[in-house]
C-alpha cells in the first residue's frame, strides 16, 4: 500500500513552504539576468580572465538596479499581472535610490569621525551599497495587493470612457506613494536586516561555525522549506559579497550536488526493489540534470538518512571554507555544470573536491545505514510494504503538487503484484468533484484498452477496503486511507486534470504484464477522452422523463445568475448556496456545510471553474437535487486561482450526475466556455448544459 499524507492545511510548514515558493516564484524567472551578471563578471572585472574597464562598468547597474527591479516586476506580476508588475517596480526604485540616501548619510557621518580623531581622508573606507534584493521581495507583494485592492473599490463605479484615464492616474499616483513608502521605511528595514543577516554569517564565519548550517539547510530541502532560506538569505546576502569580492561561499550552501549523490549511489549499491533499480538513473538526473528533489524519497525512506546528507552538507562546507571554494552568482538548477559554470576563478580545485567529498562522507554514512537495516528491510518487502511508493507520494504530498521527476521513479519501480481491476475516487461527499475526476481517468484507462477496469467515484465514508486503487485529493488522503489500507493511494491536487492520471494508467498498464491492452480500435486520443469522459457520467445516472416542467428541474433559470454580487470565494459559495435554498430543494442549513466542505479541499475545479457543496452527513438537509450557476465577469480569486463560474452542487441522489457531465464537457473546451462568458440571458447558460430535468 501507499499513502500520503500532508500537512493540515495552514500549518506552520505549509505555510513557510508557501511563502518560499512565493520567493522562488520571483527569484527564479531572474536567474538568467544573475548568471549575465556572472558571465560579465567572469571575464570583464580587474579579476576576470579578459579584463576590459569599458565593458566593467555594466556591473553595478545591473546588480544595483536592474536585477532587483527585475524581481520586483516577477512579484508584482504574479500577484496583480502588469499593473502590479508595473508598480511594484516603481516601489522598488524607491527602495534602492533610499537606501543608497542613507548609505550616503551614514558614510558622511563615520567621515566625519574619521577626520576628527586625526586619520587621512585618503585612508578612509565607505561603506558599499545595499542590494535592494530583499527590498524587492518586500516591495512586490505590498505594491501588486495594494493596487488590487485599490482597483476594487471603484471597480464598476467608472464612467464609460473613463476606463483608461481612471487606470493609467490610478497607477500613477499610487506608483508615485510606493516610490515614497520604497525611499524610506522599506529602504531602512532592509538596510538593517542586510546588516543584522551579515554580522550572523561573518560571525558563523569568523568561529569556523559555517558548516553547522546544513544542520538546518539539507533537512530543509527534503520537506521543501530550503526556498525561504535560500532566496530570502543566501541569495541576497551572497549576491551583496559577490558584488563586494566577486564570489560567494553561500551561494554553495545549498546548491551542492554532493550530499545527494552520495546518498543516491548508496542506494544503488545496498539498495533494495525499486530504490535499488531506480537510483543510478535518478542519480544522474540530480548531478547532472541539477533536479535535487528526487533523492528525497530515498532520505525520507529512513529519518536516519537525513544524518548522511547533512554529514555531507557539512563536508562540503567546511572544504570550501578551508580551500576558498565559492561561486560568482547562483547556480541553478544545481546541477554540477551550472555549480562549474558559475565557479569562481582560482576556486575550480576547491569546489570540485567539496563536491567529491561531500559525495564520498554521504555515500559512507548512508551505506552504513542501510547495511545495518538491510534485513529489516528485506523482510517489510516480503511483506508486501512498500516503502519507495509511499517515501515518493510523502515528497509530492511536501511540494503540494505533482513532480515529473518523481513521477519518472515511480515508473520506474517493480510493478504492482496482481492485476489492478477496481479503482474509486474518493471525495468528502461523491456529489461532484470526485464524479467528474472519475470520469476522466475512466476515459484514459479505456483509451489505453484495459476495458476490464472499472473506474467509479464514493463518498469517503461509504468506502470499503475492496479496490484496488483510491484516488482523492491530496487534502483527503488521510481520512481516505484507514478504510481501505489494502488499496494503492493515489493522491492529486485536482480531480479534472491531474498528472498523475497518466501514472495511475501506467500502474494499470504494469499490473497487465506491461505490455499493450488488448483493445478495440479506438480513435480517441487523449485529448478526445478529455472532451468526451462527461458522457460516462451521463451513462450511469437515471435517465430523465422527457416533459418535466421547470418547477421539477434540476436547474432552474431562476438559479442561473450573469452577474455574481460576490467579490471572494467565500461570498461566492454563500451566493450559490442561497441559490440552492431559493429553490425550495435544500435547508438553508446547507450553506454552512458547504463553507464546511471548502474549508476540508478545495472545490477548484480549473479552467475557471469551482463547484461548491455540502459534506456528506449535509445530504439529509437535500429533498432533491439541484444545481445553481453563477457567472463572474470580472473574476473571482479561488485559493489563488481565478474563477468566473461558481456552481453550486446538491445531489440527493444520481439524478444530477447527467447536467454534471455536460458541464463538464463544456467547462473542457475553451471555445464552449467563451460563449458562456459571452452569454447574456439565463436561458443561453441552460442551453449550453442541455435542457435535464429532475
């Protein structure tokens, strides 16, 4: 069996790892202009293997201002798109330009002092500048939710015409505020936090204490909370030193590939089943290909493991601390060509040997361990556990969404042990999301020619450990798990278009000897099986009487609303709701459970839309089925993703499942969901589902 488990929802590691991917999410798009920086570095600075004074003068601007007011542009733009790409730029040179004012105040001081206790103007040192790196990363969010939030208040109150007068002042005027809040608060924050995170690695440095921090920085990395260290410390304070000396030891803290690949190559050699078959293959692709996360299953396989690669991080360390080993920009991804790519000159030997080491004292450790377990381990596998399948859903259950590296290992283990016939999507209440996920991956297993599986969707509290395969949403797996610990989990981050359906067919495709189904012709490709997999809904649900009138639908034109009210998604699932007890088939009671359900796993469902409804103990408040739709012109934000269709869902019992397939058919094609926005009266959203009535 193999289960995921994630963190609950708003907990601490959820949300540093959050905040982490938020930086990544900046720094990362810039990396590029970091290593531009490094190549004009490398060959044009007094140091550099080509000197030329013309060509050096490129340097500061481009660390000083273009580099951060990139990343400033990446965060806005994430946040709020072009306007607030736009003005966090804005705040952002306000940052910079301030805290070259303050540096320029406080060198005027210490000069000052200088003179007055009798020493040389000429032998006087000014403190450098500050890299507004951090204070990008600061100003990003601030600007692009600031403008958002600005921007509401008038939304839909402007003038026709005015639009783009009210837009382009709006911006103006507000970039103008941030260039002021950039100039002085966020300008000295930064420069004190420079100073503070300094001081603490030039003391880590001054006590040889360096290495201690892959005590917290390799165990980091497995569970995915590196990125706030590594882009919100490392990567600032060691651009500031690159810029100072032209090289960086902490731009190797993390970046090391050693640790790792001793950790993989003990695999290769002690290992057992499907680590053991996998690791030189995802050894390569970490050295090589700089994709660190796939030897995180095998150090989350054993805690103990985590002892190896940390012993390693601190061999490395203490190398290139003692060589001067150290690079001139990032190096990303972490493979050992970007780690040459970007190494300082004079520090090839010292790199190269902090590399090798850190690989060597990774690889004893972890030898040690798995030698000492082996029988152990050997053992569990007789058993039937396995413990690869379920280290790699852990790792994608810590990133919050599906790896293709770590999918590639999970092909790559041993096949399942019996034949794979029965596979259920498990949902809170089986009314809807978990109806449609179903039907996609049905679609994808028939188009593979395995018509012997069958594919159905449950509630999870109606589950019973006689399937094969459970898939639920990551949020869920670890109430779906207990009633069916004999079934392979699966879990995914959104029951319409998840990656790893294609992993779940793989499996299947394994457990048939891994060779092609014997199937009839077929000519839906995948694509095909996407806009079709609604007819499988319509299929197992009850066929509705031909003449029912309105008073009996399932949806009714007076549940159908163009112009939602609601400005967030928790207004949204109300306005739905009321929608649903305005029809005289739900309690009013439902609402409340419907927010319940929300708060458990999302009910995005991508492609603009979200189908909220209630858990499952709400379905006694639900006389008969019934659906609501509400359009959102301008957009909602839905747990960060955009919505305009907010469709409230209350199944009594399968008689809603036909206008749920139809909507997922139209919600799988972009020229269909266009003309729902372009719709402009109830009865053209009807239509577009197709007329069904309860």
């Amino acid at each position: 069996m193999s289960t995921t488990t994630g963190a609950p929802k708003g907990s601490a590691r959820v949300q540093i790892q959050k905040f982490g991917t938020f930086l990544s999410g900046m720094i990362m798009p810039n990396i590029p202009g970091l290593i531009a920086w490094g190549i004009v570095t490398m060959f044009f600075i007094p140091a550099g293997f080509t000197p030329n004074e013309s060509i050096a003068t490129i340097v500061g601007p481009m660390i000083h201002y273009l580099l951060p007011i990139m990343i400033g542009y990446t965060g806005g733009h994430m946040v709020y798109g072009n306007r607030g790409a736009v003005v966090a730029a804005i705040g952002t040179l306000g940052a910079i330009v301030g805290s070259d004012y303050l540096i320029a105040q406080e060198n005027a001081r210490l000069l000052e002092l200088w003179l007055a206790q009798g020493n040389a103007e000429a032998d006087f040192k000014e403190l450098g500048q500050v890299h507004m790196f951090i204070g990008a990363m600061i100003m990003a969010p601030v600007a692009a939710y600031s403008m958002k939030w600005l921007d509401r208040l008038w939304e839909n109150k402007v003038k026709a015409g005015l639009e783009m007068l009210v837009n382009m002042f709006s911006a103006g005027i507000w970039g103008f505020a941030l260039l002021i809040v950039g100039f002085y608060p966020v300008a000295w924050l930064v420069n004190g936090i420079m100073h503070v995170l300094s001081n603490a690695v030039n003391w880590l440095v001054a006590n040889n204490l360096l290495p201690l921090t892959s005590i917290l920085i390799e165990p980091a990395k497995v569970f995915f909370l590196n990125n706030a260290i590594n882009h919100g410390v490392l990567t600032p304070l060691g651009t500031q030193q690159a810029a100072d000396t032209g090289k960086s030891i902490l731009f190797l803290l993390e970046a090391n590939p050693g640790p790792g690949l001793g950790l993989l190559l003990a695999f290769a050699v002690f290992g057992i089943g499907a680590a053991k078959a996998s690791a030189p293959g995802a050894a390569f692709i970490h050295f090589v290909g700089g994709i660190h996360e796939v030897y995180f299953p095998y150090a989350l396989m054993k805690p103990s493991l985590l002892l190896a690669v940390i012993g390693g991080g601190m061999t490395g360390v203490t190398t290139n601390m003692l060589l001067g080993g150290a690079l001139r920009a990032p190096a990303a991804p972490g493979s050992i060509l970007a780690v040459l790519a970007q190494t300082a000159p004079g520090a090839y030997f010292a790199v190269i040997l902090s590399v090798v080491l850190a690989a060597t004292v990774s690889f004893v450790i972890a030898s040690v361990i798995l030698r000492a377990s082996r029988t152990r381990d050997l053992a569990a596998a007789a058993a039937g556990e396995d413990k690869f399948s379920s280290a790699i859903s852990q790792t994608e259950a810590n990133k919050g969404k599906a790896s293709a590296a770590l999918a590639g290992l999970a092909g790559a283990g041993a096949a399942p042990s019996g034949p794979l016939k029965s596979i259920v999507f498990a949902c809170d209440a089986g009314m809807g999301s978990s109806a449609m996920g179903a039907s996609v991956l049905r679609k994808k297993i028939q188009a593979a020619g395995f018509k012997d599986v069958t594919v159905v969707n449950k509630a999870i509290s109606n589950l019973t450990d006689t399937f094969d395969v459970v898939v639920s949403h990551q949020d869920l797996m670890d109430r779906a798990a207990p009633a069916t610990p004999s079934a392979i989990h699966v879990s995914v981050d959104n029951f319409m278009a998840s990656p790893r359906y294609d992993e779940v067919v793989e499996m299947v495709r394994r457990a048939h000897g891994g060779g092609a189904a014997a199937a009839e012709p077929t000519a839906a490709a995948p694509a095909t099986a996407l806009e079709t997999a609604a007819a499988d809904i319509a299929a197992a649900a009850p066929q509705p009487a031909p003449a029912a009138d309105e008073g009996s639908a399932v949806l009714k034109l007076s549940s159908i609303v163009l112009d939602g009210s609601a400005t967030d998604r928790d207004g949204a699932i109300t306005e739905a709701g009321e929608l649903l007890v305005a029809s005289g088939n739900v309690d009013a009671g439902y609402v409340a459970a419907m927010h319940e359900r929300e708060e458990s796993v999302s009910t995005y469902m991508g492609n603009l839309l979200a189908i909220p409804h209630g858990t499952n103990e709400a379905k006694s408040m639900i006389t008969s089925s019934s659906i609501s739709v509400i359009r959102y012109p301008g957009g909602i934000e839905w747990n960060g993703n955009p919505v305009k269709f907010v469709i409230g869902i209350a199944g009594a019992g399968n008689d809603h499942l036909e206008l749920l397939g139809k909507i997922a058919e139209v919600f799988l094609d972009e020229s269909k969901i266009a003309e729902l926005e372009a719709a402009t009266s109830p009865e053209q959203i009807k239509d577009a589902f197709g007329k069904v009535n309860g």
